[in-house]
C-alpha cells in the first residue's frame, strides 16, 4: 500500500482532431473548445504582450 503511487503512468493524451492539441480522451478540448465536432466552450482569447 505504501508504494501503490509507483504504478501511476503518464496521462494518456491523443491529439484533438480540430486543433491538433493534446488533451485527454472524453474531454472538451482546452484550446479551440471542440468535443467530437461539437463547439462546446467558446475558447478564451488570447492576449499578445507588447514591450
């Protein structure tokens, strides 16, 4: 019991098939907002920062 952590592998990532992000199966895609070509989540927009 003390050791049952050791067997815990690297999370199992496939790519999304919009974007090309990563992300984890059966989950709403972080990046574009897509779940099995449904928009679900308007994804944020992203701000540049200017020097």
């Amino acid at each position: 019991m003390r050791r049952s952590q050791d067997a815990i592998g690297a999370p199992n990532l496939r790519p999304c098939p919009k974007c090309g992000a990563y992300v984890m199966p059966h989950r709403v895609c972080s990046e574009c907002g897509y779940y099995k070509d449904v928009l679900v989540v308007e994804p944020k927009a992203k701000i540049k920062e200017t020097k």
